[in-house]
C-alpha cells in the first residue's frame, strides 16, 4: 500500500522536527513545549492511521453484502 509508505515517511519527518527541537538549545523550555504539542498530536494522529492501515492490510474485510431491504418490499 502506497499509503503506509507516505504515513511511515510522515512520521520520519515529524520525530526528525521533534528531535530537532528537543536539542535546540536556544530556547526555553515553555517554547519547546508550545511548538512541540502540535508535532506530538500530528505523530499520534499518523501513527493511528498507521496501525489502522496496518491492520485492514493484514484483516481485509469480507466481501460486502448487497441491502436486503428490497428482498421485503412488497410491489
């Protein structure tokens, strides 16, 4: 699935910006963590879709099954 390679490259990206801030030592800690939250909910997002991906790849749903509202109609 094309998708997983994309989600795995997302949260490549975002660890790599959160390290990056986690070691800039210019500034202070509330700064970290104002600009570190939306990078840390972003990552649990995409590692959500991940696991979700994952699994609908390795359980495929069953074949879908057509309405049967019409089998009780009476014409």
């Amino acid at each position: 699935m094309i998708s997983l390679t994309h989600l795995e490259a997302a949260l490549a990206s975002v660890d790599t910006e959160v390290k990056a801030l986690l070691y800039n030592q210019s500034l202070s800690q509330s700064e970290k963590d104002a600009k570190m939250l939306p990078l840390l909910r972003e990552s649990k997002v995409l590692k959500q879709a991940h696991e979700d991906l994952c699994y609908l790849r390795d359980n495929p749903p069953s074949a879908p099954i057509s309405c049967k509202v019409g089998s009780y109609r009476e014409e």
